[in-house]
C-alpha cells in the first residue's frame, strides 16, 4: 500500500476513534469519565497533523507524476484540500466557540477533504 493511502487511512481511523471516544463519553457522567479528557484534547490536534502529513504526501505524490495528464490539477485540488483541512477547522474553532457539536460536524467534514481527495488522487494516479 502506498504511503498516499497509508496516511489517509490512518487520518480516517483517528477521525473514527475520536467521534466514538466522544459517543462514550456523551453516554457517561461521574468522576470515571475524567479518562476521556486527555484523549478529547489530543486527538484533535494528532488529527491536524495527520491531515496536513496526509496532504503534503499526497502532494508530493501528486508532484512527481506531474508530468502525467491531470498532475497539475491534482496538485492544486490537494493543495486546497490541504489548506481547508488544516486552517479551515482553526478558523471554525475562532468562529463557533460556544457551539461544540457545530464545530465537531464542520471540522470533521473540512479533516476529511484531505484523506478521500488523497485516495481518489491515489486510485486516479494508479489507473493512467
């Protein structure tokens, strides 16, 4: 598996460990739910990076097949993608501070232009 695919794979399970981490956590109360706290902060950050690492392979990718037909436009479609998934979700934070589950729906579909614009590019690449 190449590393494109590799890498939103695993943006796609930190995606999918944070939203079920955060199912578990609407389900408890009491002190035992002290343990979800650490993992609700750094899973979003560990998401950030993951999607800009994610990107940037893709782009890299993207960038020694240039020369093929559409490398170009791949670039510049996971160069934005990139940028959404990363600055977008920082901008939302900014922009919604007292709505948590608007800010969760937004940055979870802004996390994953990245990974499934990487796979698609990935699939495409391989197919020409």
């Amino acid at each position: 598996m190449s590393a494109v695919r590799i890498s939103a794979v695993l943006t796609l399970l930190l995606l999918a460990t944070y939203h079920a981490l955060r199912l578990a956590a609407a389900q408890c109360s009491g002190v035992q739910c002290d343990w979800y706290i650490a993992p609700s902060l750094i899973l979003p950050i560990l998401i950030v990076m993951v999607v800009g690492l994610t990107g940037l392979v893709a782009m890299l990718a993207a960038r020694r097949r240039r020369r093929a037909a559409g490398g170009q436009a791949w670039l510049a479609v996971l160069a934005i993608c990139t940028a959404l998934g990363v600055i977008g979700p920082i901008v939302a934070l900014a922009a919604l501070p007292e709505s948590p589950d608007s800010l969760v729906t937004l940055a979870t579909v802004l996390f994953l232009l990245t990974p499934f614009s990487a796979l698609v590019f990935s699939y495409a690449a391989r197919a020409s």
